[in-house]
C-alpha cells in the first residue's frame, strides 16, 4: 500500500486526477447507453396501481420520493466541495473536473429516481400531480448539509448510504404488490449498486495514497452517520420505523460494507481498521432507535 502523508487540500479531492479518471472511466463502462432506462418510454405507467399495495407500501413510496427529491441538495454539496471556478488553482481544478465528470452522471441518474417515482405517485393514485410538487418544494428548499470537511469522510459516507439505499430498494421490491413499481424499484437498486461501487473504488484510492490516516474520518462518518434528510424532513424518524416495518431496513448493514472495502484495501489490517472493525460491529448490536 502506497501512502502519502500530509494534509488534503482544502475544496480539493486529494487525489491524483489520473486516478480519478480511471475510477471514472470504470463507472461509465458499468452503465453503457444500452443499459440505461427511461422514464417516459420505460414503464407501462397506465397498469400503475396503488390499491395493489398495502398503506405500508405507499408510505414508503412517498418517503423515498422525498429522499430521490432532493437531488439539488446532494449535488449542492459536491459543487460547494469541488468547485470548478476561478478560485481554486490549476492544479485543483484538474483533479475537482475529473470527480465532475461523475458527479454530472450520477445526478442525471438520481434525477431520474426523483422523476420515476414521482411518476408512479400521480399514475398510481397515490397523489395528485400539484400537491405532491408542492410538498417535494417545501421540503426540497431545505438545505441539505453534511458536516464531514475530510474528503475521504464524505465518499465513505455516501458509499453507505447508497449501499442502504439499495439494499431498502431491493428488499421492497420483494414485497410490493404492483409489479410497475417492482420495476421501478430494480432500476434503482441497480442505479444505487453501481453509484456504490464508484464509492468503493474512490475509499480505495484514499487508502491507498493515505493509508491509515484516512481510517479515523471513515470511522467518524459512521459515528455521526444520519440518512438524507433526517434532521429536516418533518416526521423523519417516526416515518423511517414505519417504512423499515414495510421492508427490513436497517442503515448499519451497509457498515459492514464500508469495512469489507477497507480490507481488502489493505496488505495488513492495522490497529485503527481493527478498531472500525469493532466500531460496526458494536452498531450492529445495537437496538434500534426510538420513534421521535
């Protein structure tokens, strides 16, 4: 393992670009034009029914419209980290237009959740098209911060929280009863799956330039770790257990996900990934939280 010491550049990736463009690279060649899916032409949007799912089921549809929803939010956060602009120098700016490359992908790709499931609410019955627009602005013009300032911190974290996203997705397509939204559910869990990987490979590039002195803000990531919108979304808490009763949902079960990464970064686990180790495994036993 190749290690660098020395602080990471502040609004910087902290990473080589050539780097960044083969992780890049190796995210595009996992979603080929051919792959890709349509909102408008890709569901049989007339068969939607909501009455073939049970009030569970639509709950959670209109929870996780409202977390894809916030697309401009999550976005705002790579901008305002890797700025493109005259105030960073040359050779940030090369290594921050590489991530963007991603970024712009990645957000075409989540818009596209937002747009499907919103979709689904109007030609199903859930809602109504004006009203549902309506809720997703209020809470869409809530800002949406992260407070981890380490680089290597923000892609661990979004690396589990888009493993948790694809793990709810896949288990609730297991249970809905209307197929259009089963089919819904699989392009977006396959979305979330790849969206993971590209995370996976930029920890791996942080541990492999820093070793461990990027283990302890992974482990801070999960310590202070809340899904999108938990501090803002009205009712989150009390929501989440209802929708985690529809399809079992538990975040720390992508913990697990973000250690497995880290090893096999790693030729020789050392004290700080043995303490991660622990660290998830003590969440893991932990009981669930209670509805606020």
């Amino acid at each position: 393992m190749t290690t660098t010491t020395g602080p990471i550049p502040i609004r910087s990736i902290g990473l080589p670009a050539a780097d960044l463009d083969r992780a890049v690279t190796a995210f595009m060649t996992a979603s080929p034009v051919t792959r890709r899916w349509d909102v408008e032409r890709g569901f049989d949007w007339a068969a939607a029914d909501a009455n073939r799912l049970t009030d569970g089921q639509r709950s959670a549809v209109r929870f996780i419209t409202f977390i894809e929803d916030h697309l401009p939010g999550y976005f705002a956060v790579y901008r305002d980290r890797f700025p493109l602009d005259a105030d960073v120098d040359v050779e940030t700016f090369l290594v921050n237009r590489e991530i963007y490359h991603f970024t712009v992908r990645w957000a075409q790709e989540e818009d596209s959740h937002a747009r499907a499931l919103f979709r689904y609410q109007v030609e199903s019955g859930i809602s109504a098209a004006e009203p549902l627009r309506r809720e997703l602005a209020v809470e869409g013009r809530k800002e949406f911060a992260l407070p981890h300032e380490h680089p290597a911190a923000l892609f661990a974290y979004t690396l589990v929280q888009e493993k948790a996203t694809q793990i709810y997705y896949q288990n609730l397509r297991a249970v809905v009863g209307d197929p259009v939204l089963a089919e819904v559910l699989g392009h977006l869990s396959r979305d979330e799956a790849r969206h993971f990987t590209f995370m996976a490979d930029m920890v791996q590039l942080y541990l492999h330039r820093y070793g461990d002195a990027v283990v302890e803000p992974m482990r801070d990531a999960l310590a202070s770790f809340r899904m999108p919108l938990a501090d803002t979304l009205a009712g989150y808490w009390r929501w989440a257990l209802r929708i985690a009763d529809t399809a079992r949902y538990d975040h720390t079960e992508a913990y697990e996900h973000l250690v497995r990464v880290v090893r096999r970064a790693v030729d020789a686990p050392s004290d700080r990934v043995d303490e991660l180790d622990r660290f998830v495994r003590a969440c893991r036993a932990l009981p669930a939280p209670a509805a606020r």
